[in-house]
C-alpha cells in the first residue's frame, strides 16, 4: 500500500466517513458509481470491486463481461453537500480485467495512453476549460429562469447565488475556478476551471458537471449540459485552452515569433487544423451539438460565435481556433483555443483526440496554414475555396462518416471503444433520423 493509500485511509478514520464512491465513465462519458463502506476500502485498493461490465454501454461483450473498478486514491475527495457526519467521499477508478490487466476501452485509459505518448516526446499537456450551461425550471420544460444577457449583473441574473454555492462546492472539493458569470442567452451561465494536467481535468470536468447538477436539485431548478436547448439563442459551449509544457517551460511559446507561438506551438494547432473534422463527432457526440454548429441567428456572426469553418486567428472569433492575445512577461500563458467542442461530451475521449491530432503534427512536421483573420460566416463558398477553409460537419451522421475512415481516431480509440462509439452513435443518428419532427408537421402537413 502507498503514501497516498494510507493518507486516504486515516482521512476516512478521521473525518468520519462512512461511504465511498467510486466513480468512471463509460464510453459516452455518463458518469458511473458504486459506493462501498469505509469498512471495505482497503480491499478495494487491493483487489478492486468487482462488476458486470456487460451492463455498462461499450465496455464488454457478455463473455467478458467481468471486470475491477481499481480506485485511484490521488483523486480521493469529501462530498461537500452529504452530511459531515457519517460522510460521504469519492475517488475515481480505473478499469482492469480480472486478470489484472487495464481494460483497453476504458475512456480514462485512452487518455492516460495518449498523455504517456506525449510524455515521450518531453510533454505535459494541459487544459483550462470555459463550462458554459443552462438553468430551467426543471427537466421537462426548458424554461429559462431570467432575461439576463452576457456579464449582466442586475436583478435579471436572478442566479448568482446559484454560480456562488456551486464554485463554493467546487473549491471544497480541490478544484480551483477562475471565474463566474451570466453568459449570452436567457438563463445561460459561465464558470471558468483554472488550468490543469489534461487528465486532472477530464476527472475535474466529470466532478463539476454533478457538483452543478446537485446545485440546482438542491435549488429546485434543473442545470442543463444540452448543448442548444434553446431555439434562436446561443448554445452551450466548451472552449478549451490547450498548451504543451517541457518540464516548467511552456513549449507553445517563443519570444522572437511576432505571433509569439513557437515552432511545436505551430505545428500542434496544424494537427488540430488538418484533424479537426475527424475528431468532431467525439468533441460534438450528440445529435443536438450540431444545432448549435449550424444554427443561424442574427447579428454579425450568424452561429453565435460557434465556428463552422476550420481556420485559424488571433481576434477572430468565427475561427475555429483561436490564439488569445499575448500578454507581456507571461509567456507561460501562450496557449490555443479550441472552439468546437460542448460541455456534454465526453472529456477524456475529446482531450485524447485534441492531444493525439497536435502530436501528430508535430511528429510529422505539418506546416501551418496562414492565418485567417476575415469573417468566414461573410465569404462565399468559393471564397473560401479558394482559402482551402474547410466546414466542421454539419450533421452527426456525417460526422460519423467521417471518424469511420480516420486512422487517427481508431488508433487513439484503440479497436473496441472506436467500433462501439460508432455503432452507438449510429443507432442515435438512426433513429433521430426517422423521428417526425413538429417542424415536418408545421412545414409540410398543411401543404402536401
């Protein structure tokens, strides 16, 4: 047993806690949890507990179904809003096969894989996530709970108590925010989680999104990760901020450049460029993440700032990625932002994808594109033909075509989770596919 093992083992002793819950992931990202008695603990660390992981989407076929929840006690964490008595903790867990051997479509696996990979090569990659969400007053009707706009601080954002008590949990809990406020559309909200190791904050994405999802439950009101709940708003986003670290030193900057990016900095943001349309189906995985990609509103950028094209720019926030401002003396806050991806996805999958498209362009030596600093929601199709600016997916189904034929994805997914997501996936484009829409029945009933 180690250090960590041992700290967790005296915290439960001494902080009265009776139930320990242990959390991961299936491949779609929904969270899972077994809860064992604090009695049971130390046979956990040394043996794992044991479950049917037939009955979890995508992780074994009925022959093979048994499998070890190991938990990982660096992730050991009190739930601020059980009761301190008698109290109630959490750690993730990783996977593996009775045998001892990791479960190969664990999603926190295929992150861990892809993180050793880049530690090869002198890396430590890093993400600062930007959790956009929604507040209804419940489950069944996405009724927004005031009229409040983008940084509003008035009697509209009826809220703020609400962003208060969750960044209150959060903190209890070791994560760390840096800010809060009310975002764009009715009843649309921002909490920013400050920067941390990529796998730290796929664990700190899955927490945040129960923490607010408890907040409101014990608000009564409903906290929504859809990613366009409202029809005519904007939708709910995930900008991720993505740097590469050698040891304390942040690889994505060099003084000397006028962009300030450094030459992996450059190559890193051609992978995510030349991938981008593969991995989408992964960072966007539901049919209703390409109602915020594709739908119109009006104004200036006719998405609401969700990027359709693939391109690059520093203040352009119609590009997919962008490079935020430099500031002087903090090079170590050179970064890139992803803009596509929403909060409903799955954050080690996403994270994984991201990391394994910047490598390759890296390993390969991809030259990046110019930058493109024009609306691209303004151009025409053969203006931007003519930029080689290429469209995100527009639809799940063709998402899905397009992940089906990427080696990238395959090899980062590995066999079994890569099959499983795409025939899971499928059936739900299958089905939304076949679904009469009140739209169909507005539009067409009394005409045909």
């Amino acid at each position: 047993m180690d250090k960590q093992q041992e700290y967790v083992l005296r915290t439960v002793e001494e902080r009265d806690v009776r139930f320990i819950r242990l959390w991961f992931t299936d491949v779609l990202g929904f969270l899972k949890s077994v809860a064992i008695t604090a009695a049971e603990l130390e046979n956990a660390f040394s043996e794992g507990i044991g479950f049917d992981g037939a009955a979890i989407d995508g992780f074994a076929r009925v022959q093979e179904a048994d499998m070890l929840a190991v938990p990982d006690a660096s992730t050991f964490q009190v739930l601020p809003w059980r009761p301190e008595s008698q109290g109630v903790a959490r750690m993730f867990c990783d996977i593996v096969t009775p045998d001892g051997q990791p479960f190969a479509a664990d999603p926190r696996l295929v992150l861990k894989r892809t993180l050793e990979r880049a530690a090869d090569m002198g890396f430590t990659f890093y993400v600062h996530p930007e959790m956009e969400f929604f507040l209804f007053e419940d489950a069944e009707h996405a009724v927004p709970l005031d009229n409040g706009s983008y940084f509003d601080m008035t009697p509209l954002d009826v809220q703020q108590d609400f962003r208060r008590q969750a960044i209150n949990m959060l903190e209890k809990m070791g994560i760390s925010v840096e800010f809060s406020h009310h975002e764009v559309a009715p009843s649309q909200h921002e909490i920013d989680l400050r920067y941390a190791d990529a796998l730290t904050m796929a664990d700190n994405i899955m927490t945040f999104r129960l923490v607010v999802k408890e907040t409101a439950l014990m608000r009564g009101v409903y906290a929504s990760f859809m990613p366009k709940p409202l029809e005519g708003e904007f939708g709910s986003s995930m900008h991720l901020h993505l740097s590469l670290f050698e040891g304390d030193n942040n690889a994505f900057h060099d003084a000397s450049d006028p962009y300030r990016l450094s030459p992996i900095a450059k190559q890193f943001l051609a992978g995510l460029m030349r991938h981008a349309r593969e991995i989408t189906a992964v960072t966007n995985q539901w049919v209703n993440s390409y109602k915020r990609l594709t739908a119109r509103l009006h104004g200036p950028l006719p998405t609401g700032e969700a990027p359709i094209f693939v391109s690059w720019g520093h203040s352009n926030r119609s590009a997919l990625i962008r490079v935020p401002m430099y500031k002087p003396r903090k090079g170590a806050s050179t970064r890139l932002e992803y803009r596509a991806p929403d909060p409903a996805c799955n954050p080690y999958l996403a994270f994984a994808l991201l990391l394994a498209a910047g490598l390759k362009g890296i390993e390969e030596g991809y030259e990046l594109p110019d930058e493109f600093e024009e609306n691209t929601f303004e151009l025409t199709p053969a203006e931007r033909a003519a930029h080689s600016i290429e469209r995100l997916p527009t639809s799940l189904g063709e998402a899905l075509r397009i992940m089906e034929s990427s080696e990238l994805v395959a090899e980062t997914l590995g066999e079994h989770l890569f099959s499983h997501f795409l025939a899971n996936k499928r059936q739900e484009w299958d089905e939304y596919a076949a679904h009469v829409t009140q739209f169909e029945l507005e539009r067409y009933l009394p005409l045909l």
